[in-house]
C-alpha cells in the first residue's frame, strides 16, 4: 500500500472581539455582480466577504462636484453605498484571485493553500465553499469564460493550466505551460478565457493562446520584457490586451497574430486590468505606485493613439485589483480596506481643456463621413448637474506615438513639453507637470478590521506575542488557545523582555500569521518533543501529579483539539463491541442445557464501577502512568540498563508489532523521563499497574567492543535484562552506566553470568507474521480503527467465550489535564505537497465529532494512534553531558571507579536531581537505617554552580545549558555546602611505596 504524503494538523486562534464584517489584510481579488448589485472581495486573511451595493446612492457621472455632495462633507454625513451581507473562511492562506460563475451564483477563488474552490452565497443551505481543484503550487489566477458555462480555468506556479467542472466533477482538461527556455518561468500569472480562446502569462514574458476545447496551442506572442500580470480576451477572441511589469499595456491581434499598440500611460509595473466592455473599448488598469487610470478608445476605429487615458485616483499602496460598476471604481490595495472612487466620464461631451477640445475636434473632422462617432456606455449626466472640466495634468499620454495631448503645456506653462513623454513621466517643469488625479480622495472607504502581522514566540514555547496592524500587543496561549492580556499600542520589541522566562524547550510547533490569525502548526516528526513539569502548571481544578510528572505538550493539546472525536469514536467503539458481545452471550446461552438465571463475571482488572459508559474507558490492565526515572550515567559506553516495569501491562503492543516505544531498548526507556513519553511493555495476563522495580547502581566498569551483529545485540538485550546488581539507596531513582542514545551500547563485564537460552515459539511467530500479511490497514487514522476492531475478531477467534474489552485507552486528565478550549477554534488537517501544504480537513472544535467520517478518511494515522492508543512516534531521547566537581575541594569529589566523571542525563533533568545524586554520592545513607522523614533533603543543604552562578533547583539541563553555560562541550558544574548540614569529610588517602616495590617495579599497596 502507497504511504501518504506526510500530514500535520494546525490548529487557528480566534481573535479576541472578531466579528464578520471585513478584511484582517490585504485585498487580492474583486468582483462584482451587476445584476443583484454585490461586490465580492478576497483577501489575504483567506475570507471571502460580499457587500451590497446601494446604486440609488452611486453617483452619477459629473455629480461629484455637485452641491449636494458638498454640503454632505461639510456636515460630515457618509453616503455609504455599500453594506456588508455575508462572508466565509474560504482558504487557510492568501486568496490571489476570484472570479463569478454560473450566472453570479457561484464565487471561485483561488489561494496560495494551493486549492480552487466555490462558494454559493445565494444557496438555501449555506454551506461552506467545496473545494473542486488542487494545484500542486499557489494558485494565482482564475477566469470563467461567461456566465452560461459550467467550468472554470485557473493557472498556479506548478506551470498548469486546469479547466474545472464547477458542479464538482473534478478536472475536466490540463495544460501544461513549462516555458520554453526556462521551465520555471513557466508560471501562470494571468489568465483569460472565452469559449474559443485562453490566454496565459506569467514571468516568461509570452501570451500563450490555447484552444479551451482540445488543450492545443494556437499561437504565441512575444513583445514584453517583463512578468504578465493581466490579460483581458474581447468577447470576438481576436483581441488580447496584456499589461505587464514592463510598465505597458499591449493590445495584441489573434488574427494579425502581432501586437498592435503598445500603451505607455503608466510609469510602473501594471497589475490589474478590467473592463466591462465587451470590445474592450473601455478599460481600466491600475500599477504598484497606485495610480488608477481609465483609458476611452472607442470610436477610434483602431488608431488608439487617438484614445484618452486620465488619471482618476492615485492610492498609497499598489493597486491589486480595480473593478467598476455604474459611475463607481473600487480598489484593492495591501491594506484590509477597499476604497470607491467615482468615475469619470469620458464619452463625447467630456469636458476637457480648451486646447484638448480643439484637438479632439480636429481628430473627429479628419475621420470619413461614415466613420463611427465615439459614443458613450453611460447613462447621460443628470438634468442641471454641472459637469467639471477634466484636470489637464490628469490626461496622460496614451502611447509615446501619441499626438494627444499636444506637445505644449498644461495651460499655465507656455514651455514645450517633450514629444516622447513615457506614461506620467516627470516633465522639465517640476511644479507644474507632476500627474495629478481627478479624484484625491475616495466617495467611500470599506473599512476592514485588524489582522496579526508579526509574532514573537517566547522561550517556553507556551506563550507568544502578536502585533497587529492597528499597532496592538497581544500575549496568547498556545495550548489554552486564548489571549492572556493585551499590553496596547506599543512595540513588540519593548514588551518581550518584560513577559519572557529564562528557559529552554524544544521545539514543537510552528507559528503563522500570514493569514493575519495566529495559527499554530504541528508536524509529527517534533510534535511531541517538548515537555513541561506539571507543578509549573496553574489548573482550575486541582489534579493529583505523581513526583516530578512532566506534561507533553503536544500530546496536551491534540487530546483536547480533538475531545469531541474521543467521544464519538468511544461511542462508536462500544457500538461494535455491543454487538460482538451480544453473539458471544447467544452463543454461551445455546451452548448450555440448563443455564443458570445469574451468571457471575468477574471485572476486569482494575474496573471500577462508578465509571460511566460516557467517561474515558481504562484499557485492559488498568494502566496508569508510571513515575518517570531518573538516571544520571556515565558518558562512556557502559552496561545497558535493566527493565524498570515488567509487570505492567497495557493493550497497545498487540496491535502493532512496529518499532515504536513500547519496543524501545530497556536503555532507552530508563533514560530519565523516558516513561512520560513510552507505553510499557506488556505482559501475557493482564494485571494491576506496578511501580517499577527498584533498579540497582552498577559500579562502573570496563566497556567491551560492541556487539558485531544484530543478534548479538538483542543477546546483550536479554542478559541484561536478568542481571542484577548491588543495590544502594539512591539506586532506587539513579542509575550508572547510561550512555547517549547515539552511540552503541558495550558489552558489561556483569553480564558474563551464564543464562538460560530464550525459547521462541516459531509457529507463533509464523502465524503472527501470515496474519499480519493476510490483513492490510488503511494508512490513515481509519488504519487505526480498523487495527482496533481486528484485534476483537482475532480475540473473538482465540477465546469464543471471552467478552471483549475496549482497547481504546486515551490519555487520563492525570497525563493530560483538562483544557476547556473555545468552541470556535479552527482545527485544520493539511498534507505535504511539493508546493506547499493542501488543506484535507477544515472544521472547529465543537464540530471535530460530527465530522469523524471524515477525520477518519483523511486524517493521519499518527493521530489516531496518539487519541485513541495514547501512543506517540518513537523518538530517542535527547541528552546532555556534563561533569560534577566540588567546590573548592571543600567537599568529596565524585568519581567512578574507572576513574571517568563525565555524565550525561536527559535534558529535562533538573538541578534538584543532581543535587540528589550528589547527595548519595557523598552522604550516603547508613545501612540497615531507616530514613528520617525530618531530615533535610539534598537541595536544602547543597547548592549547585555554573560559571559562578547559583543555579534554580527547578532550572533544568538543557535550560542550564543555553542560559547559563552557553556552550557546546560539556557543562562543568560544582556543587557546595551551604552550612544547613554538616557532611562528614573522609580522610584523604596515603600512599606509600616499599624499598621492594621500587626495586621491583611493582605497584604500592595502598593504606587508609
């Protein structure tokens, strides 16, 4: 079976006071709908949002000077035409593009999280958008051919071209368009559709044409030098008008097959054209300075040179997108608001300068008799409003070959202009020739809302800062998913230091905020790696932790993300085994003659009866978390350690005979902390859980080589595994002779002790192995489900008579504490692409249980396993050497017997645990003793320092060594008496050397 793409789960914070109504970034994408008079927008928050437009309050051409309008602005009244109606969360990442389809009931949008969707606004049902394409890269553009079709076009930076079926019938046609030369310029950056013709563009600097019916290629056009960043098809097909990064605007011939005009009137990269015209007689085009321009070439009977091109608005920012409807003009810049301006007419009675009109008449008179007059689109100018003449600096020149404007100046300035101005080039005369629009300010601002722009994720990894575009601070809780306070306006850099800890944790999740939401990545592969202590933890309910219980924060997280799915996959599961039941109890009531009217059957190891079919079930065996160990070992290979918990038992091995914890090495899983993050091993009958066996300290001693082949190892595995050695006091938490988890384990001299061979049953292992390929899973979290239920029917097949027990065992709120999350948040599976990330999965947390048909299709068996088994990805364990010297020498050193004092220990070690092994060290417990529940305990009477420094008994290693040691080799530590408890100081040790011995040569004999 094909193994996935690798999936991750992300989780989006709600933002404190969020209401629908407007963007939280930048606009990419415009539409509009002149039918039922909506605008539709698409941002990079990924939301979609419609407003209705008012038209009785859209001014009419020459009505913005009017007196009415005036009195408005003096009064500060607002004519808003515009309202919002409704909005969606289409994409988890920006929006490039959207386009209506299907009459205008149907919203495309294309996204950078790679997919093609549609949204139905006007639907009865309301549903959210329905994905009908993927891209195997960001999805830039998407075009309709008209509004009769039942298909889109969209282009992404894979170098495809998809033509989709809106009705949900996948892809219908591909196109590849590798460029020539170069196949990653291939890009589709712009594209524009009819039902004879696709025009494509990109980075290539080529207008591709395509035939949408058979995917072929009709031709190229080659002219620009730079990215096409829009095309526009005639509604004929045999016009393309292009504008690109090269600052023009070409209009290309399909029939000539050549460019026919270049249009200068820009001094900056195009972004955006648009024209509702279907000739394309009337067009606007707006750049990256912000100028906004409409260009009239109606009437010229394809001299456009005779056209006009006026400067209208002039934004901030660059322009992404215009669209025009009525007498209004709407843009999209980077900011979350969408401004409308009015338009301005340009038909036959525009009132232009007296020099431009003499020109324009001259041009009228020199045309044929029967040549066309230039009309208008627009509606004629209200009765009695007074229409205002047309700014001279806001006429720009239309081509460098262009006569019109004259070569003079815009009337104050009697000097000659120069012949081959390019677009709103600077002229000579600085004052006087700068471009000026018609409009300074717009009719009406869409206001949008505030969006996260920047982040600060804090050193324990719990906590991060935001910083949005209103200029507000915000500190938020990663695993609660709320914020925590707000700090106002003020820097993020100022607020960090005064919220940050002195602390190191390991990376386990991913922040985003590119959406303008605080999104939360989780990736299997580091998900699980960071812990915390559970006595750092500020709960609302008070839960008993055993000593030194660490929480995993990934684990933390998911279980609650995904509670709801718990308890619909609980209910599901006894469901199943209700019915497996149900035939076992038949079957035994047939089987018996004279049946007796009660039958006792004994509970379940660890059943306890006050739990409720609706709580968290136990596994069989009644497994509860077992107190981590702790072991400090020498960073020379040494002896493995012995197993710590034989005898608890848990249903998860049987499952899956994978490497995973539970068959980690016993040196792996008596690393300190290791039992937080490991299922215990097995045994053959269930039983109650056990504390761990108290471990002996071996005495250090000399490594052998490495075992040469894998049997050998496992042979070392199982010797010492039965070997035991002397106990002492601290041997009951501490153990020597740990190595890093990177290099090989030697052979101990203890482990000479002769053993019994190991019996293997070959026909158990034989039938396990045939089973296991008779029966495949699903490599999804349905795998793990199914892996569940073929565990009851194996059982059912073994013991007929055996009712059978859920092996559904998630974690306990003592592994996990209870985490009451908001309903709303947003829980988001994605896969792994070559592109980026492809969303499989978008649902919030109280919806995750309504939805486990489909959790279960398309979510990751990583998941299921972590859920549902309590059980996560293997993972060595991640250690920290260092050495231990006394003070000055005021108190007893510490050294093994092979004379080595380098150790090493799991990074979430902390200091009170080295204290405490210094303490056996040097203080030892008498034998035979009882200990004194009122004697102090070590870190009471012992300090430890680095670098000088009195260390934190709760500071751990691997915060010590980023904060305090700040270097790579190993730690050195020295640990001192503070004067609360006197510690016996022995001896120092003589040594002296006989006349024999040094006439012999031989070694001295040592005297106390």
């Amino acid at each position: 079976m094909a193994k996935k793409a690798r999936q991750r789960i992300s989780y989006v914070l709600e933002l404190p006071n969020s209401s629908p109504g407007g963007h939280r970034l930048g606009v990419n994408g415009l539409a509009v709908d002149r039918d039922n008079a909506i605008l539709y927008s698409g941002g990079r928050d990924g939301v979609i949002c419609a407003w209705n437009l008012n038209r009785d309050l859209l001014a009419p051409f020459g009505s913005y000077s009017s007196v009415v309008d005036s009195l408005s602005r003096a009064n500060g009244t607002s004519k808003n035409a515009t309202r919002f109606r409704a909005q969606t969360q289409a994409h988890t990442h920006w929006i490039n593009d959207i386009a209506l389809a299907q009459h205008h009931q149907a919203v495309v949008s294309a996204s950078s999280d790679l997919l093609v969707k549609v949204w139905r606004p006007h639907g009865s049902d309301n549903k959210e958008p329905a994905t009908i394409g993927q891209h195997a890269d960001y999805v830039k553009c998407v075009a309709t051919p008209s509004q009769s079709t039942s298909w889109v076009a969209s282009g992404g930076l894979d170098r495809k071209i998809y033509l989709w079926d809106l009705a949900g019938g996948g892809k219908t046609m591909e196109i590849d368009v590798s460029g020539e030369d170069i196949t990653e310029k291939g890009s589709v950056y712009a594209l524009s559709v009819t039902h004879s013709i696709l025009a494509s563009g990109g980075p290539e600097s080529i207008v591709r044409l395509w035939d949408p019916n058979t995917g072929k290629r009709i031709t190229k056009f080659v002219g620009h030098t730079d990215n096409i960043r829009a095309i526009l098809v005639n509604e004929s097909g045999d016009m393309v008008l292009t504008a690109s990064s090269d600052q023009t605007v070409k209009v290309w011939s399909v029939t000539a097959g050549r460019c026919m005009h270049t249009l200068t009137m820009h001094n900056d990269s195009v972004w955006s054209l648009f024209s509702d015209d279907p000739e394309l007689g009337v067009f606007y085009s707006s750049d990256r300075s912000g100028l906004v321009v409409k260009t009239d070439v109606r009437g010229t009977l394809g001299e456009l040179d005779d056209g006009i091109s006026i400067a209208v608005a002039h934004e901030n920012e660059g322009v992404s997108k215009v669209v025009a409807l009525d007498n209004s003009i709407w843009t999209a810049t980077s900011r979350s608001s969408i401004n409308r301006w009015a338009n301005v007419d340009t038909s036959a009675d525009i009132q232009l300068p007296e020099v431009f009109k003499q020109h324009r008449a001259s041009i009228a008179t020199t045309r044929s008799r029967d040549s066309v007059v230039p009309h208008s689109l627009s509606p004629p100018p209200l009765n009695g409003s007074a229409k205002k003449t047309i700014p001279a600096k806001s006429i720009l020149r239309i081509s460098n070959t262009a006569s019109f404007p004259p070569a003079i100046t815009r009337e104050e300035d009697e000097s000659p202009a120069p012949v081959a101005r390019r677009a709103s080039q600077i002229l000579a005369d600085p004052v006087n020739s700068a471009v000026e629009p018609v409009h300074q300010l717009p009719e009406e601002t869409i206001e949008g809302q505030f969006g996260l722009v920047k982040h600060r994720l804090l050193n324990d990894r719990r906590r991060v800062l935001t910083l949005d575009t209103a200029g507000d601070v915000l500190l938020w809780d990663l695993i609660k998913c709320r914020t925590i306070k707000s700090f106002g306006k003020r820097h993020l850099e100022d607020v960090e230091p005064e919220v940050n800890t002195l602390e190191a944790v390991a990376p386990w999740c991913s922040i985003d905020t590119s959406s303008g939401n605080l999104t939360v990545v989780l990736e299997p592969f580091n998900c699980f790696d960071a812990e915390m202590y559970a006595d750092e933890l500020t709960l609302e309910e008070p839960v008993d932790f055993r000593d030194d219980q660490r929480i995993n924060l990934g684990k933390w997280v998911l279980r609650y993300l995904f509670a709801n799915l718990i308890d619909e996959e609980i209910r599901r599961d006894e469901a199943f085994r209700h019915k497996l039941n149900h035939a076992v109890e038949k079957r035994m009531a047939a089987g018996r003659p004279n049946p007796g009217m009660v039958i006792a059957i004994p509970p379940p190891a660890g059943w306890s009866a006050s739990g409720s079919p609706g709580t968290t079930p136990r596994p069989n065996g009644a497994m509860v978390p077992i107190t981590p160990g702790y072991a400090i070992g020498v960073a020379t290979p040494g002896s493995p350690l012995t197993h710590g918990a034989d005898g608890l038992t848990t249903p998860l091995s049987p499952l899956d005979k994978r490497q995973s914890q539970v068959s980690r090495p016993s040196v792996e899983r008596e690393d300190y902390f290791s039992d937080a993050i490991n299922t215990p091993e097995p045994v053959a009958t269930p039983g109650p859980a056990q504390t761990p066996a108290p471990a002996a300290t071996p005495t250090p001693e000399a490594a052998k080589p490495p075992a040469e082949n894998g049997k050998d190892k496992e042979k070392e595995k199982d010797k010492d595994k039965d070997n035991k050695a002397p106990s002492t006091p601290f041997g009951k938490k501490f153990r020597m002779g740990m190595s890093f988890g990177s290099k090989k384990l030697g052979r101990s001299a203890s482990s000479a002790a002769a053993e019994k061979p190991a019996v293997v049953d070959e026909k158990a292992e034989e039938s396990e192995s045939s089973s296991n390929h008779e029966k495949e899973f699903e490599d999804s979290f349905l795998g793990v489900v199914q892996k569940i239920h073929n565990e009851y029917e194996k059982q059912l097949s073994d013991t007929p008579d055996d009712l059978i027990e859920t092996r559904i065992c998630p974690s306990l709120p003592n592994d996990t504490p209870v985490l009451k999350l908001p309903a709303g948040t947003k829980v988001i599976v994605q896969e792994e692409t070559s592109g980026g990330s492809a969303e499989l999965y978008r649902g919030t947390v109280a919806t995750v249980g309504q939805d486990a048909d489909v959790i279960e299709q398309r979510g990751p068996q990583w998941l299921g396993e972590v859920l549902l088994l309590n059980a996560i990805p293997p993972k060595d364990p991640v250690k920290v050497s260092f050495v231990l010297y006394p003070w000055k020498d005021e108190l007893p050193a510490i050294t093994a017997a092979d004379g080595n004092n380098r150790l090493n220990a799991n990074r979430m070690l902390r200091v009170k645990k080295i204290l405490a092994y210094v303490a056996e060290r040097i203080d030892p417990p008498v034998e035979g003793q009882e200990p004194d529940p009122e004697a102090l305990k070590p870190e009471e009477y012992l300090d430890l320092y680095c670098n000088e420094q009195l260390l934190p008994i709760t500071m751990t290693l691997a915060t010590l060594r980023a904060h305090v040691w700040k270097g790579g080799n190993d730690i050195v530590l020295h640990y001192k008496a503070n004067g609360r408890k006197e510690i016996p100081i022995p001896p120092p040790v003589a040594v002296e050397e006989t006349p024999a011995a040094e006439a012999t040569g031989q070694p001295a004999a040592t005297t106390a």
